[in-house]
C-alpha cells in the first residue's frame, strides 16, 4: 500500500550453505498493519502459490544437478 502501517509486508529468501551440493532455502515473510487481519483469504492463496513456487524451484535445480 502507499501509506505506512496500512497494509505492510517483508518477504526474504534466505539461502543455507549445507554442502558443495547442498543449499537450504528458507523463504518466508510477515505481514501488518491495520488491514492484514482482513487479508487472510488472500495471504493464504499466496502462501499457496510462494509453496508452489518453492516446489518448483526444488524440481528445476535437482533436475539440473548432475
């Protein structure tokens, strides 16, 4: 939203160094202000789609490793 405190979110995409091979996605975010607890509908279909992605994401760099 344009105007502070009203509807704000922090999304971030954190990776882990595990191995030569091996990197830990950890994806996440938070959601405020006065309007986020009438935006659960619609946080829960972007949870949806953020899990959806992460899977695909998952698919496309296993399938690549050799």
């Amino acid at each position: 939203m344009l105007v502070e405190g009203v509807f704000d979110a922090e999304h971030y995409f954190l990776l882990e160094h595990i191995s030569d091979n091996q990197t830990r996605l950890i994806h996440g975010g938070t959601f405020t202000g006065i309007l986020a607890p009438l935006m659960r509908k619609a946080l829960a279909k972007t949870k949806e789609e953020f899990l959806r992605m992460n899977a695909a994401l998952k698919t496309e760099r296993e399938g690549s490793v050799q």
